[in-house]
C-alpha cells in the first residue's frame, strides 16, 4: 500500500466531524506534508473531507451517489 493510500484509508477510518490538518496526518503517519497534502484534496474531491472556512477540514459522511442532491 503507498503512503498516499494509507492515509486515504486512515481519513476514511475516521470518525464524522473529526477535524484532520495536513501537519497532523503528517506527524502521525510519518510520512511528508506533501504527501498528506495532496491525500486530503484527493479525499475533499472523493467527498470524504471538506474544507470549511473558518472550521478547516473535517471528517464528513460520504453520500452514495444516488444520495446527493444537485
């Protein structure tokens, strides 16, 4: 498993509102920030996080696509 799938899977262990930082996931996996970086954008367009201003990136419930409303 890559560094980058490792902390997709992590994200995706992770409790619904529980907030995640690029420096954190760094620290706790050991892996760059890079990497942990460009793991949370890919997991923000998989709907798995979500940047909210003011909050930063928290944890959400991924919708199954015949769920989500448009």
């Amino acid at each position: 498993m890559s560094k980058h799938q490792e902390i997709i899977a992590y994200l995706e262990e992770l409790p619904v509102g529980k907030r995640v930082s690029v420096r954190s996931i760094s620290n706790y996996l050991g892996v760059s920030e890079g990497t942990a970086y460009r793991a949370i954008k890919e997991a923000e367009n998989r709907g798995l996080v979500e940047t909210r201003p003011r909050s930063g990136t928290i944890r959400v419930k991924l919708l199954k696509l015949r769920d989500q409303k448009y």
